[in-house]
C-alpha cells in the first residue's frame, strides 16, 4: 500500500480494491451533495459498482492515462482527487475531485490539491492542468482559486447532467507558473 504524505493529518492513498466498501459508505454518507455535481455518485449503488470504477482506474493508472487516489485524513477515507483527460503530446491532463462534507472547510482539498500539482508537474512531466467546475459550484471553484489557478472562460451547456445542461468554468494552471 502506497501512502504519500500530504501532511501530519493529510495523506494520499493509491487506491485497491479492498477500499471499495470503505469509498462506498463515504459516497452512500454524502450521495446527495456529491449528486448535486457528479452525476456518478447516483449510480454508484453497490461495493461491485466502486470495485468496478477502482479497477478501471487502477488499469488506466498502468497505462500513464490516469492518476487517482484517496485522500485520507488521520487515516480515514475523506474523498478522492485524479488527474484524467490526458495527452500525453501536450503534456496536459483534468483535475478532478470530491470530498465528503465533514472534511470540508478544513484546507484538506487545497493541500491535496497543492500536492496533486508538484505530482503532475514534477513526476508526471505535465505541462498543463485544467480544472472544470459547474459555475454554481462555489466550493470547488473556490479551491480552484485558492490554488491561483487562472479562470480561462466560461464553456456554455458544456456538461449534460441530472436532467439539464450546465455551464462549467475552465480554470488552468501552467507548470511554469
């Protein structure tokens, strides 16, 4: 089991798949809020459906096309971050990430965030990140600012979940930055 510290409290865990029960309680405790932004969280319903999406990662992760892990605060699941939508050609990649609502308002998603970015660029070789956030949600495009990431644009209609469009902020951050 690979445990990177982000900080006496704060830790980020390559995930297995004996973390499905445990990441599906965590959903299951926070599926409304986490619905409200990630249409996964309402079809993420039984330990197969997280052992699924884990091993799917885990194989992507194999592959360079994806990053992911569990972010642990004194050694308790809080949530996940990731890093998708690679190219490898253009040395970018998406930041995604969610956290359960008792952990929030802490700092824990800005330090991982922070960590997340010295993986990319230092041992990923990225170049470029991108952040989307709906433009409703305030909580993660605060962590997007917080970490000085620079608001590109607005997308309109860009993402079609829960039954409508929505517009979605793109926020970048550049290695040399």
């Amino acid at each position: 089991m690979f445990i990177d510290k982000v900080n006496n409290h704060i830790s980020l865990k390559l995930p297995a798949l004996t973390d499905a029960e445990a990441m599906l309680e965590l959903i299951d405790a926070n599926r409304k809020r986490l619905g409200e932004w990630l249409p996964w969280a309402k079809s993420m319903l039984a330990p197969s459906d997280e052992q699924k999406f884990l091993q799917y990662g885990i194989e992507k992760m194999a592959h360079g096309d994806f990053w992911f892990a569990i972010i642990l605060v004194d050694n308790e699941p809080a949530g996940m971050i990731d890093l998708h939508e690679f190219s490898h050609d253009n040395q970018r990649a998406q930041i995604g990430y969610w956290l359960a609502d008792r952990f929030q308002g802490m700092g824990v998603m800005t330090l991982c965030l922070t960590h997340l970015e010295q993986i990319a660029f230092t041992e990923l070789g990225l170049n470029r990140l991108e952040l989307l956030a709906d433009v409703k949600n305030q909580k993660s495009r605060a962590v997007a600012k917080r970490r000085d990431f620079h608001q590109e644009g607005i997308l309109k209609e860009y993402a079609l979940y829960n039954g409508e469009f929505h517009d979605m902020v793109l926020y970048s951050k550049i290695k040399s930055e």
